[in-house]
C-alpha cells in the first residue's frame, strides 16, 4: 500500500505502539468478511489481527478524508464511552465535526431536526455500537470509515480499519495515528519530525481518576513542618493558660467565699444604720 515509498512505509515505533496498546489482540468470534486481516489464532481462542494489514487501511482512510475539502463535512461520531475523548481530540486537530455520545435518531434523515446533518464522509469507531448512524448514512450515501474487530459486521462499511476496538488505549492510538496521518497528507506537519502532540491525550479517563490529579499534591516535608509548628504553639500557649488558672483558684483576700450553689450577690458599700432615736420614747 505504500507503493515502494520508504515515508509511507510500516515504522518500527509505530509497530512497538500497537503491542503495547494491544491494538492486534482481537476477539473469541470471527466474522467472514474479517478473515483476509487476521494473521493466526492463539491457543486460547483470541485471533491476532495482521498490523501491517492494519496500518494499510490506516492509510487508506487518511487519503479518503483527506479528499474531502472541507474538514468540517466529516463527520466522527462515537457511542463507545472509551473513544468520546478522543473523536473530540480528532475533531479539534483536524477540524471534522464531532458527534459524542448518544446519536439522535434521524440526524441524517430527517430535515426537520435541530441536528440534522449533511456530511460527506462519517467516521465510526464501532459499527456494532454505532449501527443507527451506519444505517442512516446507507439511506443517503455517505461513505463510512470504520474500526473494526474481528467479530465486527461489515455491512454498509466502505473502508474497515482492523483493530481492537474494545480497548481504551489501542482506540485512542488508532485515533491518534489517524490523526497524524492526515495531518501530514495535508502538509501541516512533517513526516521527518515526531508529532508534538502527546497520544496520551487521546486516551479515556476517568472523571474520579483526573479530579484526583487535578487537586494540588502537598509535599510530606510541608505537611510534616506545619504538624511541627502546630505541636509548638500549643505547647507554649500551656504554661500560660495554667498559670492563668491557677490564678483563677487562689484565694483573694478580702473577697467573700461563696457556698457552692448560692448566688452571689455584690458586695455594697453599707451607710451607718445605728439607730440615732431612741424609739422606746413615746
């Protein structure tokens, strides 16, 4: 497929990318029109996709969204939770228009809808998953591009790109290696230099995992001085408040004992109340 040019050709990174996303494991199940991109079956029943197969049809699909001259008529949708991120990523880079999350029924169809759509080329992660808008594109003729398992139908799919499509990391590199393809058949990178943009981008995660990351991670030095300090202060603000409360308890001379659960009542200056008449008199 890359007709004897060495720029086009298989890469041993990109090969040492899909083990290690497990992009080549398939599944138990075969379909028949899968069977040309499977290169043998392990003892356990799982089939192994070809990855020189694999990156061919990666190429054909660059070369059939580059032919579309505006980026915004390709269309990229997915119901797999695992890829949303990174359709969004693939749309952002490209500038396809993105459709995550559940696909509302008639989008392509039906002209009265909000949503409807008109896009000249649609790209799925799953066609089991995705079948609605498969079928609705068959209505009107859009060519679809698909990722595909080995236990994948086929129906209606013009270009079927064989990967594991059920990991989260094997999607996110098929995505981002379509991504970079098409950008350097466009002419926005270049082939010699590494893209700059990270495929860990295009990976899942989960929301729990990132607000996680997101909050500030304190150093145990900081923690462990700031005990410090707090065990300080209150040691020295101890010998104060004992002192103050051994104050509290002496006795003050002069000062009148209450008995224990009388008021006390405060003490009056007294006037002379000696009798000055003598009131035996008449």
């Amino acid at each position: 497929m890359s007709g004897g040019n060495a720029a086009l050709a298989l890469k041993q990174e990109d090969v040492t990318k899909f083990l290690a996303c497990s992009t080549h494991i398939g599944s138990n199940n075969l379909d028949f029109q899968m069977e040309n991109y499977v290169y043998k079956r392990r003892s356990d029943g799982i089939y192994i996709l070809n990855l020189r197969k694999t990156y061919e049809k990666l190429l054909v699909a660059a070369r059939a969204i580059v032919a579309v001259e505006n980026p915004g008529d390709i269309c990229v949708i997915s119901g797999r939770q695992y890829a949303q991120r990174a359709i969004l990523k693939f749309a952002s880079h490209t500038g396809a228009s993105a459709v995550a999350g559940r696909f509302t029924p008639g989008t392509f169809t039906n002209q009265i809808q909000a949503a409807f759509r008109e896009p000249r080329l649609l790209v799925v992660t799953d066609p089991r998953i995705d079948h609605q808008p498969i079928t609705e594109a068959s209505y009107v003729n859009i060519p679809v591009i698909a990722f595909c398992n080995t236990d994948s139908p086929l129906r209606y799919v013009d270009i079927g790109i064989p990967c594991n499509n059920k990991s989260p990391h094997s999607i996110g590199l098929m995505w981002w290696m379509l991504a970079r393809e098409v950008l350097r058949l466009r002419g926005t990178i270049s082939r010699d230099l590494p893209w700059d943009v990270m495929v860990d981008l295009y990976f899942y995660r989960d929301a729990e995992e990132a607000d996680k990351e997101a909050e500030p991670v304190v150093p145990e030095r900081i923690i462990a001085k700031a005990e410090l300090e707090f065990q300080e202060q209150w040691t020295s603000e101890v010998p104060a408040l004992s002192a103050a409360h051994d104050a509290a308890d002496s006795p003050v001379v002069g000062a009148s004992v209450v008995a224990p659960g009388a008021t006390a009542v405060a003490a009056v200056p007294s006037a002379e109340w000696s009798a000055t008449k003598d009131w035996s008199e008449p």
